[in-house]
C-alpha cells in the first residue's frame, strides 16, 4: 500500500510538470484536498539593509517641533515666526509642518524649528527630511540639520548646507554612522546616533528677501 501511495505521488507531480503546472502548484493543491496547512515563506530581505522608519509626519499635529525660544530672543538673526500644520507640502501622508519666516534680505538670515527627545538611532545609518518650498520662494535658500547629543548637549551641525528647490522638495539626508564625513564634529563614533536629544532643521539665506512658507515633511531614519 506505502509503495502504491508513493508511485501515485510521484506520477501526478510527474504529470503536473509535464502539464506545465509547478510542483509547487501540486503540493497546494494536496494540501487543500487534505486539509494540511502550506507553509508561507517569509518575505526575503537582502542581507544589511535598514528599513525606513518613519519619526514625524505631521498628520495630526506639530509632533512637539517647536521654534526654540532662544531663536525667538534673536529677531536681527532668526526669522521664523510661528509653526502649524497644513495640507500644503505634504510628501507622506497628507499633512506637513509649515514654518512661517519673514527673510528681510541683503544678509544672513534664519530660520529655526526643532524637537526633544532621547533617540537611539543605532539601528539605523541615516537621517532624512523633506522640505519643500512654493513657486514664489526666490533661489538661494539652503537648508540644514542640526543634532543635539550625549550628556553634554552638544550642538552639532551638519558640515554643508544645501540648496533648496523653488516649487520643488529637497531631501537633506545625512549619514549618522561611525566614521561619518556629514557633521562639523571629527571622529563620530557609535554614541553619536546612540543618544540623540534633539533634532533642528534651519533654513538660512544669505541675500534673499523673503516672506512665506516652508514645509517640513518625512522626517525619517534610514
């Protein structure tokens, strides 16, 4: 009887290949007649990669980014002035952070918005966020992340700035891995990503009047 049984197996996936139908097919199909459960393969990921993790998408509030109030006690330096949340310059989801900034022009100016917390990061190799500006906003706004870490509280810009798109969105990414080129301070090493305090995003100009918007959005780990 066992050898009878096992000669039927083989003919039918004998058949089933010869049909065209794949063994894999056949042995879903058995298993729907006997009542077995398939097993289901787990989805395959490639070796070393890091999901995005998504930290801020402003759906329904500001998420706790604010403009810090030493910002708010420069006004010959910073030029923000207040934070909201809209359907405008949204690229997840459908809602973004809008910062309002008045730019006088004809020098350095800035505007500032960030948010507190402890972060380990150490899964992750980058740190990423959108900003998007409206067709009105004139060229030669750059933008920026800033990282607060470790027990110290120490500031730590990104070592470039870089330009935005008028009517377009920018994605600042930088690399918080050891050994990372991306930031002012020599010699990242692990504890830098490992305690994370706070998180800034300026956006600066040097020349440039301007009055409006500028959306944040995506802010994300890589």
């Amino acid at each position: 009887m066992t050898r009878r049984t096992n000669v039927s197996m083989v003919l039918g996936i004998g058949l089933t290949v010869a049909c065209g139908i794949a063994p894999q097919a056949w042995s879903a199909a058995q298993a729907q007649q006997t009542g077995q459960a398939q097993p289901v393969a787990p989805p395959q990921r490639a070796p070393g990669v890091v999901q995005p993790s998504l930290m801020f998408g402003f759906e329904t509030d500001a998420q706790g980014w604010t403009i810090p109030d030493w910002a708010m006690e420069k006004p010959d330096e910073y030029f923000g002035q207040d934070v909201t949340v809209g359907n405008e310059g949204a690229t997840e989801g459908n809602k973004a952070l809008a910062i309002s900034v008045v730019f006088p022009g004809g020098r350095w100016g800035g505007a500032i918005v960030q948010a507190e917390d402890y972060w380990d990061w150490s899964p992750h190799n980058y740190v990423a966020a959108d900003i998007t500006l409206p067709p009105d906003a004139p060229a030669g706004l750059r933008g920026k992340l800033i990282l607060t870490v470790g027990e110290g509280w120490e500031w730590i810009e990104m070592s470039r700035s870089v330009q935005l798109k008028p009517g377009g969105t920018t994605t600042i990414t930088a690399d918080v891995a050891p050994g990372s080129g991306d930031w002012k301070k020599k010699n990242i090493d692990e504890e830098f990503r490992r305690d994370v305090r706070k998180m800034s995003v300026r956006v600066e100009t040097n020349k440039a009047p301007y009055q409006g918007k500028i959306y944040i959005d995506n802010v994300r780990l890589e």
